[in-house]
C-alpha cells in the first residue's frame, strides 16, 4: 500500500484548508514535529498561493483601507504570543496532569476534546506492552509523540505516522525503554484476531452504542 | 506587483506605520483576498468581513513578515485560508486560540520558501494545464469531485483518476 501517497494528501488538505478539526490538529502536530512533512507543506502552500496571486480580482464594495486599520485600534493591539507552540500540549497542557485511562494493563488513552466524526485520542503504552493482532473497519492514522513502537512493518520513532486499513493486520509493540506516546485518529472501530478476540470486538461492539 | 515592492511596503507599514503604504498594499490584496472568499462560495458579506480581517491582519502583524522566508503573497494567502478555517470553527462555537501559534510556528520554523522553490517551479513545470487546473478546482475552490465533473462536463470516474495521477505525478518533487 502507497502510504506515502496517503499522508502526502493529508497534507494537501491541511494546506487547502479542507479537513475536519481532528485531522487539522493532527496534521500540525505532525508538521511540528517532522520537518520533512512540513516542508512538504510549504511547497503545497506556494502551489496554491500562486492560484491565489492569479486570482481574477474582486474589489470589495463596502470596504476601505481606512476600515481595516480602525478595526485594528478597537481590539487590544497585538495578542501575547505564548511560548509554547506544541499544537497537543497547547490544548490540552502537560501530558503528565492528563487523566488518563486505563485500557487494560500498560495502555492508556485519553479523547482529546475535538468536536468531529473522527476521533482522535493520545495513547500512552508503557514498555514493552503489545496491542492484540487487530485491523480496521476504517483508516487509522498514528502519530508517535515520543518514544517508539514496532510492528510487522518496522519501527517507528518520534514524527513518524502511520496509516493502517483493512487491509493491513498489525501487532504494535511499544519497544523503546520509556514506551510510547502516539497521537491517534479512527475513523471507524479496529477489529482483532487471536485469542482474546471474541471479548475484545464485543467490547467495541458495545462501546459503538454509547458513541 | 511585484514581491520586492510588497516587501518594502510591509516594511513601511511594520517600521513607521504608514498608512499611505498600506493603502497600496490594501488595493493590491483586498480584490484577490474577496475574490478566493468568494471562490470558496462564501457570501458576499462573509467575504467581505473576512477579507477586512485579513488586511487588519496585514496592518499589524506586518513586522511578523519575513523576506528571508517567503514572498509576500504566499504570507498573504496562509493568512487568508486560515481565517477560512477559523470561520468554520466560529460557525462549530469553538474557541479560536491557533491563530497565535500559527504567526509562531511561521516566525520559528526554519524552512525557507526559498530552499524549496526548485521543487516549486518542477512541479509547476511538470504539470499541464488541465493538471493545473484540476488542482486549483479541487485544492484552491475547494470544489466537489462531483462539481468538476459537471464544470468540466467529464465523468465523475475521469475527475478522481485525473486528479490522482496528478498528485502522483506531483509527489515525484516534493523532496
């Protein structure tokens, strides 16, 4: 699967200003934190901004110049630029003070307060903790924050993503000595195989009636 | 007008602020910020408020340009679709705090347009026309697949399969 293709239009959609909340507060995370992507970014908003340079011209009808600099002087002059440009941690502060909850042993998660029809959590896995083989009803996006996490197709470390459909089956294992924080969006409920299976896809299936 | 003149005139704007200056840069901008409001089916009276806090925006955030990093324009225009995004929040009743981090991460991250406009003028050699155009419709509008094909008078099958081999064709270059 062209994964690349994937994330390369998630970020044409950041930089046209199309996706829902979840994925525009997920994309900038991954801006922030890859510098590959973000330049990626950069070359997308120069493409579009050069559409917009070539605009037919439109000229307002009500508005002057003379609007545009009192409108200015009626609000406080220039906001205070807070120093913390973590797109996460300036939503929702300190990761640490967050009231995780408890999965099952090792996996935490926490709903990010996002009003939209993806939902987009942050999952702590301690050390050497495993999610059961599973796939998914709809895409998956994975963003790791910190530490890293392995799987049948590598290891992926702090501003990688990952992007997992049905067709994809996976068993991540948070492998780094301080586990793994990831930032994650499902589209639809992951389904898993194996052992535990049956109790674990019932436990989704009851869970979808409370969303 | 050209980037170098837009340069001094936010210069002007950010260093004495001149109002004379922005008046040239308001009647350069404000009929191309309307015009994309308008593009992206806002109300005549939505495009207008917004095109007002874009060119407010202009008017005191124009020490946050910076030269060494992008052109005017491209400044211009990210500030242009981010007060689209925030509209959409605004209908949701959500509160708008990015706006801050957004004129931050523009002054703090260290890529200049720069050092990628070989990767922009291929892309923009590469593609033709009709790729071009099916960009702008899809990206820059905003405009539904099922919209292009009815523009376009082209089967809705013929826009999803141009408009993915000319993204892929485009990905070759963002490197």
């Amino acid at each position: 699967m062209n994964t690349t293709a994937q994330k390369n239009e998630l970020i044409f959609g950041y930089s046209s200003g199309n996706l829902g909340e979840a994925k525009s507060l997920f994309v900038s995370m991954y801006l922030y934190l890859n510098s590959f992507a973000a330049k990626k970014a950069s070359i997308f908003d120069n493409i579009l901004a050069d559409n917009f340079a070539n605009l037919d011209e439109i000229a307002p009808r009500k508005l002057n110049y003379k609007d545009c600099i009192e409108s200015t002087s009626k609000k406080n002059q220039k906001d205070e630029i807070s120093g913390n440009l973590n797109p996460i941690t300036n939503l929702v502060g300190n990761l640490e003070n967050l009231k995780w909850k408890s999965i099952y042993k090792g996996f935490k998660e926490y709903v990010l307060p996002v009003n939209d029809g993806d939902t987009v959590k942050l999952i702590k896995m301690d050390p050497g903790t495993s999610v059961p083989l599973h796939s998914h009803n709809g895409r998956e996006y994975i963003l790791v924050l910190d530490g890293s996490f392995c799987d049948e197709y590598g290891e992926y470390k702090k501003g990688d993503m990952q992007i997992n459909d049905q067709q994809i089956k996976h068993h991540p294992t948070a492998c780094d000595n301080d586990g793994c924080v990831c930032l994650s969006i499902t589209e639809n409920d992951v389904v898993f195989f194996g052992k535990f299976a049956s109790i674990l896809n019932l436990f989704t299936f009851i869970k979808s009636f409370f969303k | 007008m050209e980037n170098d003149k837009l340069i001094d005139l936010a210069a002007k704007i950010a260093n004495t602020r001149d109002e004379k200056a922005f008046s040239e840069i308001f009647d350069f901008l404000a009929p191309k910020v309307n015009s994309y409001y308008l593009k992206n089916n806002l109300s005549f009276e939505q495009s207008e408020e917004l095109t007002q806090e874009v060119l407010s925006a202009v008017w005191l955030k124009a020490d946050l340009f910076n030269p060494d990093k992008s052109k005017f324009i491209t400044w211009a225009f990210t500030i242009a679709r981010n007060k689209k995004i925030d509209l959409y929040r605004k209908q949701n009743n959500k509160k708008i705090e990015d706006q801050d981090v957004r004129d931050f991460l523009y002054q703090h991250n260290n890529i200049s347009d720069y050092e990628i406009e070989s990767s922009i003028n291929k892309i923009k050699q590469e593609l033709d026309e009709n790729q071009q155009k099916l960009i702008k419709m899809s990206f820059f509008e905003q405009k539904s697949h099922k919209k292009i094909a009815e523009e376009l008078e082209i089967p809705l099958g013929t826009v999803k399969s141009r408009i993915r081999s000319t993204l892929n064709k485009m990905q070759k270059f963002l490197t």
